[in-house]
C-alpha cells in the first residue's frame, strides 16, 4: 500500500498519489509483491477527489469510513 494522510484532500493529493504509486512498481519491481493499493486517509475529503479516486482506483477512508471502498478499487482493476 501506498499512501497520504491528510487533513484535507482535493482531486489533486488523489493525483499525487495514485502517481507515486506508480512510481514505487515502476522503480521498485522487486519490492512489490501482488497488488499494490493507493490509499488516502482524511478528515475531508472534496467530492472532486472521490470522483478522481474512483476514476484512478485509490482507496479513500474519511473519518474510518470508506468514501471509496476497497473492494470498489480492487474489482476495478485500477490502482497502483
């Protein structure tokens, strides 16, 4: 898993992480075994970053709750 925690997340932290993500496989092969999952964990998070989350598939927990599920991310096939 590969993840932010942040107060506050727009469409833009979804980016950042979903790209950094694919960084870690990209530079990292051997370092990553299985799926690797983007995760963000907030207080708020902008509906413009739930819309981008489902689009990119990166898990997304407001308040323990899920804004975008893990399962949703994972039988998307998106994802880092």
């Amino acid at each position: 898993m590969v993840g932010e925690a942040k107060v506050r997340v727009g469409s833009e932290v979804v980016k950042d992480v979903y790209y950094r993500a694919q960084e870690v496989r990209r530079r990292y092969p051997d370092k990553v075994s299985g799926r690797l999952v983007p995760a963000i964990y907030t207080m708020a998070a902008d509906p413009s970053a739930v819309d981008k989350a489902r689009e990119l598939g990166v898990w997304i927990v407001e308040n323990n709750k899920e804004k975008v599920a893990l399962e949703e991310v994972l039988r998307t096939g998106q994802g880092g």
